[in-house]
C-alpha cells in the first residue's frame, strides 16, 4: 500500500456516512465532464492539503476542479461566487466566511441550480447540500487534555494560561475549539487563565504573544488555536529566551509545526490537527454524488489527530505523508 493510499484510508469509512440524507441539487446529464469550484479563504498547509483533497477526488472522478481562494476576503468571496454562476459551474465546494453573510451569494448560485457543499465551515439554514467538518470542539479538548497532562507531569498542577483565537476571523470555529480547550483545563483547580487574544497569523501571533508574555510574566503555557498562531506563540517565546520555561500547545498541524515538535528546544508540545486531505476529498466526492442525483448525509464530521512531542514517530510518519502529497 502506498503512502498516499495510507493517508486516504480513512476515506473509506466515512465515504460510508455519505449515503444518509438527499441532498438538493440539479440532475444532469452526466457525459458531460463537470466543473466543481473548490474555493478555500486562507493559503496554509491546511488549505493545501485540502486542495490536494479535492484534486485527487476530482482526478479519480473525472470531473474538473476549478480552484480559487478568497483570501480571508468577503467581497471577494462574492466575486468569485458571482464569476462561477456566469461560467455555469456545476457545483461550488467552499469553506464560507461567514455563516450569515456568505448566505446571499451561494443562495444565488443554488437558485440556478449549482449544488453548494460546504467544509471547514458552513452557513446557516439548509443551503448546503452537505457539510464536511472536523469536530470544531474535540479539536481544541484534545489539546486541552494533553495540556493537563503536561501541567500534572511538569507543573506539579499549577499554570497560568494565555490562549490565542481567531474570533474576528471565523467566529463559530473559534469559539468551538477555545470553548473545548477551557473546558478540559478547566477540571484542574491549580490553572488559571490570564489572557485571551485574537492573533491567526504567524506575524500577529508573534507580537501579541511576546506583548502578553512581557505583561504577564508568570505565563508558563501558551496555547494557540489555529495553526498560524502556533507558530507565532512559538517564535514569540524563543524570542523570549523562554524556551523550557514556556510551554506552547496548539491546534492544525503543517510541516513547520511538525519540525517544532520534532526540535531540541522543548517549546511545542502537541497540536491537534484536522484532516484536510479526507475532508477535501469527501467535500468533492458528496458534490459528485448529488450530481449522479445520489443521496449524501447532511453533515460528517471527521475526528482530529494528536501528534505530540511524546511520540516523535507518529510526527515524523506525519512528515513522511506531507512529503508524499506535495511531489
């Protein structure tokens, strides 16, 4: 089996939750090659991982993947939308801004008949054909936990916190994965949380964490939710001189954060990170389905992966697959 074939295992069980509910969509007629938009707001290794998702997906279904990014942007979120329905695609596979004010334009788009599928995030009502997530949530509990763990193990139970969100970005998934990470260092009577800020960008998070280490001295664990702020909290407390001092736990996963975990300096501990290729792959693979007029469950949600300074196999067989899907 090969390294790619390992890394879409998973595929084959969730591939079996896509046959639930109906999703709505147009009927066509199939002989004609599709052309699937698959649209991310952000250029990270999450985001292209995700892409490799959907191209693999595409390649193995015979359609053709128009890709694009909205950089964050929703005007030019809009743009791109009303640029897809003038070309007539036949399906927009998005990871929305927002959940309210994405709604306008991908409502038009369903109005002539385009089927929306939704990942990363969604938006409200029942617009979406399908929705394709990583349990927001969970992600940040299982950092929170291998937190605990590290705080009883090296702290003696004792620890002032400093989280890094992004809430102005992507409300609903910040406030999921910061609820799950307080809500697991929160059964520990000796960890107090000293500061919140919102930083998603490595430059951002660098700053904001070095102000906070600088304004709160006792700071011992940092914890970032995206991966963005990781590496900025892990740069910030090199920066520092803080190294073996503070600690930094976070959540995605990427090739950099990989090699921090992997390094001698004993800043990052363990991060949970999503699975962008499975969930690309099934986000193309359930539009496919509701242009075949087949059924796809409403919602699947996929569970993260820990990889942690205290299994520096797990990390480096992590790499390997990095390695492999970016030849």
């Amino acid at each position: 089996m090969s390294t790619l074939q390992r890394f879409i295992l998973p595929l084959t069980a969730f591939s079996l939750l896509l046959f639930g509910t109906s999703g709505c969509g147009k009927k066509t007629d199939y002989s004609v090659k599709k052309k699937i938009a698959g649209i991310v707001f952000q250029e990270d290794q999450f985001f292209r991982l995700v892409i490799f998702g959907m191209r693999e997906a595409t390649s193995r279904n015979g359609v053709e993947l128009l890709e694009a990014n909205s950089a964050g942007k929703p005007d030019k979120e809009i743009q791109l939308i009303n640029t897809y329905i003038a070309s007539g695609v036949d399906a927009i596979v998005v990871s929305p801004l927002s959940a309210k004010a994405s709604v306008s334009a991908l409502s038009r788009a369903r109005e002539k008949g385009i089927v929306v599928i939704t990942y990363n995030t969604t938006v409200e009502g029942d617009l979406a054909a399908a929705y394709i997530e990583s349990d927001q949530r969970d992600l940040g509990r299982t950092t929170g936990k291998a937190a605990c763990e590290y705080i009883q193990r090296r702290l003696g139970g004792q620890a002032k916190i400093a989280l890094l969100a992004f809430q102005s970005q992507a409300p609903e998934q910040s406030t999921a994965r910061v609820g799950g990470f307080k809500e697991e260092v929160g059964r520990l009577p000796g960890v107090a949380i000293v500061a919140e800020q919102d930083a998603w960008l490595a430059e951002q998070a660098v700053k904001k964490a070095g102000d906070i280490l600088t304004a709160n001295p006792g700071v011992n664990i940092l914890w970032a939710a995206n991966e963005g702020g990781t590496v900025g909290a892990v740069m910030a407390v090199k920066n520092a001189g803080k190294a073996g001092k503070v600690a930094v736990f976070g959540t995605d996963t990427g090739e950099q954060l990989a090699d921090f975990l992997l390094a001698d300096d004993q800043v990052l501990q363990a991060v949970t990170g999503q699975r962008p290729f499975e969930i690309g792959s099934l986000a193309v693979e359930s539009a496919v389905k509701v242009l075949k007029g087949e059924h796809v469950s409403k919602t699947v949600s996929l569970p993260g992966m820990l990889l942690s300074r205290q299994n520096p196999e797990e990390v480096r067989k992590f790499k390997d697959r990095l390695k492999e899907l970016n030849k």
